[in-house]
C-alpha cells in the first residue's frame, strides 16, 4: 500500500464500540491513508452479538471490495458472524474486481480461509482498528503498530517465536488462524486443509480439554494431512495449552514454532496468509513471503 490510498472498514462479525472505532480510524489516516466506512459499520442487532443482519453486513463487505477507489479493507473488529456471510456474498463480483488488502483477526479467519479458496489472494491477519491495540486510549501499542505499518507498506520483518516444540526448517504457503474458527468449518464447503502448507493456530478464552477437541476435529477431518510445520500463536485465558498442543501435534513429525506475538493479546504482530513462510527453529522466527521469493510487501 501507499500513502493516499483509501481504505474502507467494515464490520462483518460483531458491533464495535463507536468511540474505539472513531480513535481507530484517526490513527490510520496518521498513516497517510484516506478512511471510509461501511454503511452499517455501526449497526447492531436485537441480540447484540452482531453488528446488523447478514445481509447488511455482506453488502458492506461486497461493496468495499468491488469499489475501484478502495485499496484495502479492514474489519473492524471480530467476535461472531463473519462466516454467515460466506454463502451471501458475490464471488464472481468480488474476483473480477481483482486483489485488495483484508485485514482482520480471530473471527475474520472465516474469511481469510474463504478468500485464500475463492479469489486466490493473500490476506493480512493482525490487528484492527476498533479494538484496543490500535484504539487504545493511551495509544496503539507500539510494537503492533509499527509491524502493521511495516506489512501494509515495506517489509516486515520475520516474527520471533518465545520456543521451539520441534524443530527443523519448513516452507510452504501460510493458513490458518483461529482454532476455533478453522474447527467450526469442518463439513462446510470451505473444509481446511494444511497439506503442503504451514498452519498458524491461535485462540482465546479456551479450555485445555476444548482445545483438544477441536485439534482432534482437525486431524480426524485430515486437515493435517501433509502439513508441513506449525506455528502457534497467543494463547490468552487458556490456562496451559501447551501439554495438549504437544500430545496432539508433536506426533505430525513437523518443525513446530510456539509463542509467536500473532492472534489476541498485546503485542498482537502481523502475519500474511496465503503467501510464502518459512519456519527456521535455529533462528526461532516465522518469515513470510510472496511466492515469487520476495518478502511478503
């Protein structure tokens, strides 16, 4: 991306807070970038959890992505129904108007994984704007923002693991993101697999024992068929996951990254999906690039 170039948000899973979305939207035109938002942005529905009905909430995804004057579109924020919208939306539209940015984190790995499948495009999994890393009252937190600046406009830089759970070097195309999200699409049409590929896996507020479950989801689904390593993220409010993440994935016999700043918690780094990684365990690092070899732009 580029200073001037306009970015639309919009929100296709919860409600943001107003004020968080407004600080948001201030600090990326510090950028240098022209803000536009969705029509129901701001729309909530009845029960709270989502910000309008589906059909608002696919239009304004659709709109923006089809809009010749948007370079990029970012979520406002995650929490639930970005998946609702996987059936509502025009794919053949949204593909003639060719490659953009996505944005967005936790509950927008449902549409990460559906625009890797559908339009073919890397998407940029990291923080967004109307929630507290970037829209914090006291500022963005630094190291978060200066990494999304570093992958929205030059090279970012490789992200640094706290572990090495298996070691050994791997490459292959980056998927994944939030466990919970990649489970619940087992017998959808949009179905993960990771074969071939390095899978990033992340979540928030879950149980050891629920992690299991849906590791075990996965592999009895053959999404790790093929795989060639993983890299696990933030674990926050999950207790110790990491005696169930070793029972369930050292056995795939794959180099295997663990606390990578990537997913919820601060700081919160940015990872592109569908582009190029590549594990190094000696250097404990996640570098992402495009296919043609150069570092993810």
């Amino acid at each position: 991306m580029r200073q001037g170039d306009t970015v639309a948000i919009v929100s296709p899973s919860g409600p943001p807070d107003a004020v968080l979305l407004r600080r948001g939207i201030a600090r990326l035109e510090e950028f240098g970038l022209k803000v536009v938002t969705g029509e129901h942005v701001l729309d909530r529905q009845e029960l709270d959890f989502l910000a309008g009905p589906d059909a608002g909430r696919a239009a304004d995804l659709q709109a923006a992505w089809c809009d010749p004057a948007v370079s990029a579109v970012f979520c406002s924020r995650g929490g639930y129904g970005a998946a609702k919208l996987l059936d509502l939306l025009d794919w053949d539209a949204m593909r003639a108007a060719g490659p953009k940015v996505l944005l967005g984190s936790s509950d927008i790995t449902a549409l990460h994984h559906a625009f890797a499948a559908e339009l073919g495009v890397p998407t940029l999994h990291g923080p967004m704007p109307a929630c507290s890393t970037i829209a914090g009252e006291q500022g963005p937190e630094p190291e978060s923002w200066e990494h999304l600046r570093a992958a929205l406009f030059g090279t970012a830089p490789p992200v640094r693991a706290a572990a090495v759970l298996a070691p050994g070097r791997a490459e292959g195309v980056l998927t994944g993101g939030n466990l919970s999200l990649l489970a619940s699409l087992c017998g959808t049409r949009y179905q993960p697999s990771f074969a071939g590929r390095i899978v990033l896996l992340e979540d928030i507020g879950e149980e050891p024992y629920r992690i299991d479950r849906m590791l075990t989801q996965l592999l009895q689904a053959g999404a790790f068929a093929g795989v060639r390593g993983v890299v696990l993220g933030s674990w926050v409010e999950c207790r110790d996951p990491f005696p169930v993440l070793r029972e369930r994935l050292l056995p795939l016999g794959v180099p295997i990254l663990a606390g990578l700043p990537v997913g919820h918690g601060s700081p919160q780094l940015s990872v592109w999906l569908g582009a190029l990684g590549v594990i190094d365990t000696e250097s404990c690092s996640l570098t992402g690039m495009f296919r043609d070899g150069e570092q993810a732009r």
